[in-house]
C-alpha cells in the first residue's frame, strides 16, 4: 500500500495519474473506450436538457479535474472515505471535513484481474470494484485513506476481506432483520461506531453543530434529486433515463455543494420544459420503471437499449435512483448527539434494500411508483448472481402482475456478450406495451364514443 | 397447506406417502434413482466395519420407516421442527419433546421445480430444499410444523421468505460479526426467542431440568460422532470418507438417542479395527481432506469420486464434518436459565461458518485439521454460487500453500454433467499427491541412508 501525499495537481492528466500509482498503460486503454460509448449513449441523444452539459463535461475529464480536487483536499490535510453502498452514512464524512466517495466499480475492465483473486460466479460490481483497486486504474480508489464496506450481501462482505489487504477497510455491520428493536439497536451502535472511526481517521471531533450543517447538506442533495425525479412524473418528459442516471452516478463523486447548486439549476430547467409540454420522448412513449440493483459508471446498458427501442425510463427504484435519495434525516425534535445518531440511523434504515428480510416495503415501493410516475411497465435489473435482488424477482413479478402492469427480468453483467439478445427481449417488450397502450387509447376512445352516443341518445 | 394428523403409520410405504400428500407418482421415479447409486457408492466397497449395516438400512429405507416414526410422534402430539442449518439450536426442540430434522435438500430431482420460482443462478442447496417442498417429494417435509431457517446467505434468506408461504417459517437472525459485543448479543437474544417459540409451538415449558437433559442428548451425540472421526487420523483408516459422510448426513435426520447408541457401536468397531491396523484403504493411500460446503443426502458425487481414485477422505471440514460436533455446550458453571441460553448461543457462534466477517478462525481450522488428520492434500468443495465459501477459498488456499498443503477447488453442482471433468480433476490431484507422497518416502529412506553412510564412517 503506497501512501501518496502532496500529489501535484497543477498537472496535465498523465503527469497526476503517474503521481497517484495507476497502471498508465492500461489505464489509457480503459480511458479510450469510453468517450465513443459516451457519444453514442449520451450525446446522440435529441434536445437535451441544456443544464446537463455540466454533467457532460464532468465525465468526460472523470480522471482529471475532479480526482486532483479530491487530491487537493488530501494536500491540505483532508481525509477520503470511499464506500460501495448506499448505507453509507456521508454525512458524518462532511462534518469532519472529509471527502465521501462511493466507488462501486461499473466497467468491465478489470473484472479479469480481479477473477484471479475473487470467483468467477460473482456479481460484476463486486469484480469490478476490487479489479479497480488491485489494479491501479482508478485514481479516486487511489485517493481513499479507509474504504468503507458493508454486510448487504455475502459476496460484498467476503471481498471486503481481501479487499483491506490493499487499503484498510471497516465493514459496516448492517443486520439481516430491521423490524424488531435488538436488529434496529444494533444499527444505532454500529452508526454511533462509525462516527468513532471518522473521528479517530480525520482526527477531528464531530459536533453536533457539524453534524447539523452535514444533515442538512446531505438532505438537500436528496431533496434535489428528488426535484429532478418529480418532472419525470410528467408526459413528456423532460429528459431522458440516461441522462438522469448520469447525474444520479455522479452523486456519488461529485462535491456536495456543488452537486446541490447544479442539480437545483438542472431541475429549475425540467420544471420549465414540464410546463411548457417540452419532452425529449414524443407524449404517449411507452415509460418504464427500472427495478433493481444499482448501476454505476459506465453501466448505461440497459436504460440505453431501453431508450433506443422508443421506450423512456421515467424512474429507477434502485440504489442509483430512489432509494439513495427519497428519505431525509429528520432532525427536527433531535435535541442530543445520540438524537442526530439515532434519525440517521432510522433514515438508512429505511432504505428498502433486498438485503433485509423480510422487506415487504420494497415491493409496495415498487407499485407505488410505478403508479406515480405512470409506468406502463418495469424492466427488473439484476447484476448476475445478486441472489437478494433475484430472489426478491418472484414477489415483485406477482404485484406487479396483480396490478396489471407489465414486468421482465433482466439479469446480466457488464459485457458485452448478451447485448443482441437484450436488444431483442427490450424491444419485443416495449412494442408489446405500445401495442398494450394503442388497444388501451382505442378502448378508451371507444367508451368515450359509447358515452358520446349514449348521452347524445 | 394441509395439515396432516394422525396418519396411519403401520401401513405398507405407498399407503402411507399417500397419506401425508406426497406427488406419488414423481417421487417414485425420484426414489427410484437412489437403490442403484447407493450400490454402486457404499454397497460396492470392500472391507466395511459392520456396523455400518444400521446406516444402510436407513437409508435403504429413507422414506418410509424413519418418517413414519415421526408421524408416530406427531400422532402422540409431539411437534416436528425442520431446519437447514448447523446452527439450528435443536437443543430446544429435544427439550420440549419435539421431533428436530434438518431438511437440506441434496438431490437434483426437484431442481426444475424450485427454477419455476427462484433464480436458476442459486445454489443447488437452496433450489432443492425449496423444491422438494413446494413438489411435495419428502415425507419429512410434509411432517414439519415450523421449518427454521437462518441468514447465513443471500440466497437462503430470500428463499425462506418464499418457503414462508407454503408452511410456516422463522429465519433466525444469525449476525454478519461475531467478535463484538453488540453481535453477540444480538445473538444471545435470537437463541432466547428461539427458545420461546418452540414452547409456544409445542405448548410445552422448556425447565432448566428439560433442557439440561436435552443439552446432555446433543453433546453425546457430537461426542459419539467426534470419536468415529477421532479414528479416521490412523493409516490405514478404518472407515472410508463416504461411509462417515453417511453416518453425519444421517445424524441430521435419526432419533437422536438411538443414533447416539450406534454410532458410539460404530466407533467401538473402528477403534478395535485401528489397533489391530485394519483399514479400508491400503496404508499410506494419499488422504483428504475435504473443507467447504455441505453436503447432504444424496450428494455423495465428490466423496466417490476421490476414493475410487485410489485417495480416501480422512475428514470434512464442512457443516456435515466437523463444524456440526467439535463444539460442546459447556453446562458446568450454568447455574441459571439466561446461563444456559448464553452457553448455547456461544456454542453456535463458535461455527465457523464463511457467512462471518472476519471468518478468520476458520482457515486456522482448516490448516490444523489438516495437520491432525495427516491429509496430504485438500479438496476445497464449493456449491455452485455459494459466494461466502467461494469467496473464502482465496484466504484458505493462501493459509493451505504457505504450510505446503496442496488444494484444488471443485465448483460444482447436484447434477451428473460435469462429472466427467470432475473424474479428471480429481484423478490427476491425487496422482499429483501419491507422487509427492513417493518422493517423500524417497527423500526420507535417502536421508536415512545418508544419516546411515554417516554414522558408519
């Protein structure tokens, strides 16, 4: 484990990626495939929301300007925290001044180093995260001084194992259960825990007065967020999945102030084309739901198969959508430390991940925004072998099939290798719900007709 | 859900699996598959200990005598309590006069089945488990008034959520850490509900009297299965690995009291077999030892496999091995009833099970079973998508290779297709292993001339 310290970040690319240990040459080689996928996935797109060109701009120098800000943070004496999940409690890493990251590995790339160490059958998240650390292609796992894991599934928590011989890492212990007092406890103590170690790493004390200012940082992330998702309620709507996951993805990277102003600023410009009936997709596109386990960078797949086969994804009941972003922490009666403690801990412990069981309240999630954003299906995504999300597959598939609305599963990796056989699948799904959407209008317009006689009679 | 009373149990086997709604016609082609592999797994052998005939003839009749001895049971009002897991507390269940069994599927019968619902990307344990009850194929089943199940992984957890819609179901609540405070409390708490629910169910008070009593029956029987495996550390060893691996599968379903009495006839054979240097396999065959997941009835595949390569299996690391008996429940300082609660729970957290986090005392545990029992080689047996014990393999074959223990894994699941390329697998780890062992003998006889050719000069 090399410590890198006082990196210089007045430096062209290379120069910094060479001071923080990466593999350059392959590093180049995993750079060169993305700005191609990226045109095609991102900027092919039409009208487009202008406020997105931030977001445009910040994944297209994803290795430069913002990790040498995330150096620049470590140069002045500030500490980093990366995490893979969104249980990750970011707020006491902003009250002692710290960097959160969450670094859940998107690409590829490094999933064969990482197949040396860790087992084939795994969840290519899992693979990909620790292939970016062992082998030195990701200058923002450079950066973190602890990485900090959690118990959401047996694969993440074994490879966390292997994972802190590299970097140290504490494992959030995160209990199976959540609806009795003992599991709901011991949540309470290991967050309480967690800001002990923040502490003890960044040697600064976290006060309540901090803690206050980080809550309501982080609250007003999410409420951003959410002002974003609120105009995808709308027909049109007024930006595409894509382009939502993008900024979602970068939540998780960017610096918390500046994501709020931007996020505002973008959501400010949805809430105009809403309006005036602005869309990127024509009224009466078939929408989608996404349903599932997260995506991060660069795992667009879906949502752009989905989208290139005119269909709009309107909301993703995921870890990227969601469920990172629709509970806040509520301080309002919170009078003590241990008060601030215990409303993030209820407020993470909210969140309706398929690692709990049992987890009800996830598939009465589902429904329900299916039903707000007006879904007219819900594509299930699931990273290969995530047996808690597939198996959670058979309870959502029935309420969804209860309530009418249309469901397929998908299950896959980051390759390319299924990408023909998901282009047909998505495709015979999204004509079957245009048809579904074409007899529903011509039913509707014929009982509007069979009232027009009926009271014209 | 049918709930089955008092069937007639002095009735021919058909009769009787009629009656407690078993799907006759399909398991009657599930039963017929076992008579010829059991034939060709353990009648073939030569030189078996005698007593081995009691296991036989369970087995031989693995549906009929022994089920409808638990309905007998269930006809005098006793309740029946199906588990899937070495950390079932079955201490409880003896103490309120129940009948514990522990139900873990092991055939690839009702695996198509079981695919109707759970994902096909899940371990073969869980999809025949959850199989054999929704097809209505085991009698045992059919008996459970609760089945137990636990969050050990993913996967199980998620599917006794499915399973808790054909018969009820309570997964105990088994922490991701185990060496604090909070998690072991935790655990101390779930072991004391456990407790209430099984007096709850049987109506019965569990005294201090009844369940030291119980306490005493289930240490005897890990007493009884520790001496059979005690004489397994002798060249030639008494008793071949498939043979003990039968006597362990058995131990999960048997009367307890009974199985006690045979099993202790079994290691007085085998301890008189050891003085007199009779064995199953000739002196100085290569030996195994196998470490990993269990394996359950009929799941013999790996056993066979190494010993009729000419290896013999000395003992299991695995939950059908030794991390079902090594531990005791230490009564003796117990003076009141939360004391034995706490004995039990710290008994059962002492399994060093890969769904800990850190699980380090396991791959100790591996090393010095290694040494004890003299093995020359590992087998690291996985069940396919079993990402804990997949996982682990990384540590434990680092551990294994430092002390100069070779090891291979075998990733595999119930069905017969990859048998061949297990045989050849197998067969060249254990030529690998007599060569080694060849050149061991001749690197110590030209030691020992050497030392000779010394002291004679």
């Amino acid at each position: 484990m090399t410590d890198v310290q006082k990196v210089r970040t007045d430096v062209d690319n290379e120069t910094f990626w060479r001071q923080v240990g990466l593999d350059i040459e392959r590093h180049d080689e995993l750079m060169s495939v993305l700005p191609p996928v990226f045109q095609s996935v991102f900027l092919s797109q039409q009208n487009r929301p202008e406020k997105i060109a931030y977001y445009d701009s910040f994944i297209q120098d994803l290795h430069g300007k913002r990790p040498k800000e995330v150096f620049e943070r470590k140069n002045n004496g500030d500490k980093v925290i990366g995490a893979f999940c969104a249980f990750f409690p970011e707020e006491f890493v902003h009250a002692a001044g710290a960097v959160p990251l969450i670094l859940c590995g998107g690409a590829e790339f490094p999933i064969a180093d990482a197949e040396k160490i860790l087992p084939r059958n795994t969840c290519p998240l899992i693979k990909s995260s620790f292939g970016f650390k062992i082998s030195n292609l990701c200058p923002y796992f450079q950066s973190a001084d602890l990485l900090v894991g959690e118990t959401t599934c047996g694969g993440k928590k074994k490879m966390y194992e292997l994972l802190g011989e590299y970097v140290p890492t504490y494992v959030l212990h995160l209990p199976h259960k959540k609806n009795d007092d003992i599991s709901r406890n011991l949540w309470v103590e290991e967050v309480k825990k967690f800001k002990g170690i923040v502490e003890d790493l960044t040697g600064r004390k976290i006060t309540d007065e901090k803690l206050r200012a980080a809550i309501d940082l982080a609250n007003r992330k999410r409420l951003a967020l959410a002002r974003v998702y609120n105009t995808r309620k709308a027909d049109p709507v007024p930006i595409s999945g894509k382009d939502v996951l993008l900024v979602m993805q970068l939540a998780l990277f960017d610096d918390a102030e500046r994501f709020v102003k931007k996020t505002n600023e973008l959501a400010e410009e949805l809430e105009a084309r809403v309006k005036r009936g602005e869309g990127v997709a024509p009224k009466g596109a078939p929408r989608v739901l996404i349903s599932g386990t997260p995506m991060t960078i660069p795992n667009w797949k879906v949502h752009d198969t989905i989208e290139k086969s005119g269909a709009v994804v309107v909301t993703e009941e995921s870890c990227t959508g969601t469920r990172y972003f629709t509970d806040l922490v509520d301080t309002k009666d919170a009078s003590s430390s241990d008060d601030l403690i215990l409303r993030m801990a209820e407020k993470y412990l909210h969140i309706n991940c398929a690692c709990f069981t049992p987890n009800e309240e996830r598939i009465e999630d589902v429904v329900r925004l299916a039903r707000e954003y007006n879904a007219d299906g819900v594509v299930y995504y699931v990273l290969q072998f995530c047996h808690e999300f597939n198996t959670e597959y058979a309870k959502i598939e029935r309420a969804l099939r209860t309530e009418g609305i249309p469901v397929i599963k998908i299950e896959t990796d980051y390759s390319d290798s299924d990408r023909g056989q998901l282009k047909t699948r998505i495709e015979t799904f999204v004509e079957m719900l245009k048809a579904s959407k074409a007899r529903g209008a011509a039913s509707l317009a014929e009982e509007g007709g069979i009232k027009a006689s009926v009271s014209g009679s």
